[in-house]
C-alpha cells in the first residue's frame, strides 16, 4: 500500500550543503533535512552521507527505509542523466564520478540524476513561481549564476544535456576574470562572489562599509545572503552601488534572454532572491524593462522572484523523477 | 494533374528587393524571379508588384496562373501568422497590414506568411547547411542582424510569437545607439549599416581608405557586401579593422547563444556570409571558439555559413507554407 504512494527523496546537491525532501505523490513534504556536504571527503563519503540524511528524513517522516520508492538528485554541475554520472562539480571536486550508481547501491531504490539548476528550473516550473508558463526561463543566483530553460513546457536539455550556461555569457567585453576561465561573464560581475570582491577591494580602497563587520559578527567567512541583507538595511552604500550595479548585469541579461526566447516567465531563484525577494527582483526588473526590445514584453512577460526558495532543486529533482520513471 | 504538383510561389520581401522562387513538391526550383520594392508606393502598390513578380516566374516555368497551389511570403517584420498581417516593418513602413489577406485577393490562391528571418532559418534547416541538426541557430546579418531558432526540429516562435530578436541583444555596455533606440545592442556594433558607419567616422578623422571610391565606381549609395569584398580584396586598411571588430562582436554572440542553448549548428547567413562565405565565416568561428563555455562545443558545434544564399528567405518561405497547409 504504502508502496503505491510513490515516495520519493529529493536531493538538492551543493557545494557547502545538501538538502533533502521527502515527497509523496500529491507533493506533499512529509520531511525534510538538512546536511553539510563534506567535500573534503572522498566523493564515496558524501554519498554515504546523502544515504544518512536521506534515512533520518524517512524516520522524521514515519516512514520505514523500504517505503522509498525512489531518489533523485540535483548535481553541481552537467550530468550524463542515462548513466548517473556526474561529468563534472569543481565545487565538490567531482570529475566523471557515478554518483546514481553509488546511491543506488546504498539506498537499494532507482536514483535519478540532473543538473541542480535544471532541477531548480522545473521546481518553480510545475510548483512554484512558474506555474503555467509554456516558456521560462531560470536564473539562480548565488555563488555562482545558472541557468534553466522550459521551452514548450518540457524542460530543455540542449543537443549535448549542456543547455541553460547563462552565467557565462559575456556581458562586459574584456571585463574581470571567471572562475570559467573567460572574461566578463554574468556570473563575473553579478554572482554573490563577484559582489563580495567588488566590496572587499572598495574597502581596501579606503571606502567605509560595515559588511567585514557584520561578517565578523556572525561568524561568516564569506558574504552571505544575510550579510548582503543586513549590510543594505544598515543603508551601507559599498553594498548598495555594489548590488545595484549586479542588478543591472542581472537586468540586462533577463532582457537579452526575454529578447531572443521571447517567454511568458523569467523566474530569479537562489539565496539572494529567497532572502531578498523583490528587493532584489525589483531592480532587476526594472533594468530589464529598459533594455526589452519589445515594448508589449513590459506587460507580457513576468519577471519573479522563486517561490520555493532553497527546496527548489530537491522538488524539481522529485518531478524529474516522477517524469522518468513513468 | 498539375494541381497535385503542388506547386508554390516562396517570397522573400526585402526593403529592398524582393525574391520569388517558383517550387514544385519536390523542392525544385522552376523558376524565380527579382524585382525592386518600390517601398515609397503604398502598401497594396507592393502588393501589385509582388502578385506580378509571382506571376511573371509562373510564366517563366511554363505554368498558368491556374497552376499555382499557394503563395508563402518571408516579410521584413514580426507577423500574425493566423491572420496575415505584418505587425510593423520599418523597412517598409508598414504598420499592421494585411499583407496575407491582399496577397491571397489578388493571386486567388491560401496565402502563408512567416517573419523573413524565420523563414530563411527554416530554409537553412530543411534544404541548406543545417539539415538535420535538431537545435540549430540562425543569424542573418545585413543591414540589421536577425536570428531565427531552430528547436527540437521544429521553428520555435515564443510565447507571443516574437522569438530571435538576437541583433538587439546587448553586447557593448552604453555601445552606440542602434535603430531600436537602445545602446549597444549586436546590430548597432556588427551590422552592414553600423560598419558602413564605422568606416565613414575613420576616413572622416584623417585616415585613409578605398571604400567611398569603390562605392562612387558601383553607383552605390550604400556600403553593400560587394564593396566590402572588393575593399577586403584590396587590404583596405579601416575596411579590415572595422570587418574584424565586427567578427570578434558576432563571434561572442555565437558564444553566448551557444552557451545558453547548446545546438549542434549555428548558420550564418545574409548578404555578407552569401558574398564572403569563409573569409567571413572564419574569424567569427575563432573568436566563438574562445568565448565557449564547454571545450567540446568546438569539436561538435558546426559553424557555417549559409547554403542558399539569397534564396534561404523564399525556400523557407515554401517549407513554411507546405506545413500549414497540410
């Protein structure tokens, strides 16, 4: 009986955390949890540990481990979806590893696998902030920036399962440097990465900003979502040109992509879109409207922050799931 | 009997010329014709000329007016493919025009009508350089730059039917003005028109080049593909840089478009890519190269120019009108 309902873990895979949703098949969240990725670790090590997380969600749900029907899981980085294997994740260090086959083994239950931010796309897509765009676009934005597309309703791969790279088109010629190798991408100028570098060298330049401060505080190394939140209430002007200046990148991009597919959607997802909402989506918006080349898309084409916030990835992973073991 | 030939009349209109192709069922082309669009006549002038053109080629092939299946116009503008207006063609200066409905009054014949662009991307891909690429990208660069999209095999037009607006994608942050009114779009830094103006400013700062003479010996107003040739063929100087800057432009754009969407082909076609073929296909396939964002793009994304010339437009035409009548 239980069997029947079709329980299915869905993984969100990333470089400093995993988050996993346990799912029946109404969509209900029976239970979630949540686990650092421990990349330090060899990657054999972190599957025993999506096992793990993936077990004590089953119990937090009531649910025995033989009740799991099936996993799925969102990788960082392009997959071979037919054979499980994750090509390539330097955030985790991954290079062509099985990642399906090794938690198959260990779950004893079928394992899907897709990219992270394809899976985020079609999250928002059939549950979220998307619901009933024919054509949408996905921008995650966080360390890095990721694209997903849904072109006539199906999520699409692209001719090599590499679609969606919009973080790195060029959007500054011969700007700064990515983490890609190329200059001026996106996600050069306008990832959470890119922002705190633009701060940090404003502060070695002398300007005054509280964010190294607010990090100290709350024991960050790094230029969190929340940092970015608190800095901008505190008015900290680093941080506001800062930001405003990735939500042009942002704005200009979301109207290059509306200006070539032309969608109904374009749904910005990720931790600063989750903490800042429209906030952060406002300004991109706006920058985006000034750049459409259609005048109509001003009316016509939604521009939105994600609705599912950080269970994107893990409730696309359950959909894809859903969809190819039909 | 010769009814079941199906034979259509394929119409490129251009702002400057129109092109028919007469084609039976098995792509042959029976006949064609040229004339000039004489865009200072109102709009059902045009029609008159294009109806005489068609007819004119019908003639040609040894057919009777009778012998005509269907007409298939390729026009200059975004259209309503439903009920054959042309929204707007600056070009023309038409604005919401019947184009479909006049056409189909004066030829008594179903009349088809698809974006010219579109229809010269679908020509590519049914009979020119793309076949059998199942997503395949189409730019067209003359005196604009327009781009047509090829996905999952069949023309992907949008949610609201304005899909490969790919010239006013922005490449040049606060580049210089483009036609749309905005700055730095990919028409305003690589387009015909931008270099012809490219290369007006260097000879009007001093420097030396062989362009206005060629252009004064051809009786051309305008820098057209074969002053270009004829300016390349003698190492003019500007005409070199400027053609250079132009390719570097239109090889980040393959970049960016092929790191969004992954295709197997990318076709570059129009006046330029017919006229120069290689020459100018080349550089702009390098300058991709070193924008893509997957290394093995290189070795599986075929970029060529355009196989059908000045007829891309009007065979798309045919390939487009044979599908909707069916």
């Amino acid at each position: 009986m239980l069997r029947r309902k079709r329980i299915i873990a869905g993984i969100d895979l990333g470089g400093t955390s995993m988050q996993v949703l346990i799912v029946d098949q109404r969509n209900n969240i029976l239970a979630e949890a949540k686990a650092p990725t421990r990349r330090a670790k060899k990657p054999l090590g972190v599957v025993a540990d999506i096992a793990k997380a993936v077990e004590e969600a089953m119990t937090n749900a009531g649910l025995k481990r033989s009740d799991l029907t099936a996993a799925s899981i969102g990788a960082p980085g392009p997959v071979d979806r037919d054979r499980g294997i994750v090509h390539e994740a330097p955030n985790l260090g991954w290079f062509e590893f099985p990642l399906g086959p090794a938690l198959a083994k260990r779950l004893r239950v079928p394992v899907v696998l897709e990219n992270d931010v394809n899976a985020g796309t079609l999250g928002e897509h059939v549950l979220g902030a998307g619901v009933g765009a024919s054509n949408l676009i996905g921008i995650f934005v966080g360390t890095g920036i990721g694209g997903g597309l849904i072109i006539n309703s199906k999520l699409y791969e692209g001719s090599h399962g590499g679609a969606g790279e919009i973080g790195h088109m060029l959007i500054v010629l011969d700007g700064p440097l990515c983490g890609c190798g190329h200059r001026g991408c996106v996600e050069a100028v306008a990832s959470r990465t890119a922002m705190e570098r633009d701060v940090r060298a404003a502060i070695k330049s002398g300007r005054k900003s509280c964010v190294l401060e607010l990090m100290k505080r709350r024991n960050k190394t790094r230029m969190t979502s929340s940092v970015i939140n608190a800095a901008l209430k505190r008015k900290d002007p680093v941080m506001r040109e800062v930001m405003e200046r990735a939500q042009r990148y942002l704005g200009i991009l979301v109207a290059n992509v509306v200006n070539l597919l032309d969608p109904e959607c374009v749904v910005i997802g990720g931790g600063l879109a989750g903490r800042l909402g429209e906030l952060y989506v406002g300004p991109i918006r706006e920058y985006a409207h000034e750049h459409f080349f259609r005048e109509k898309d001003v009316k016509r084409v939604r521009i939105v922050p994600g609705k599912l916030a950080d269970n994107a990835g893990a409730f696309g992973a359950v959909v894809v799931a859903r969809r190819r073991l039909r």
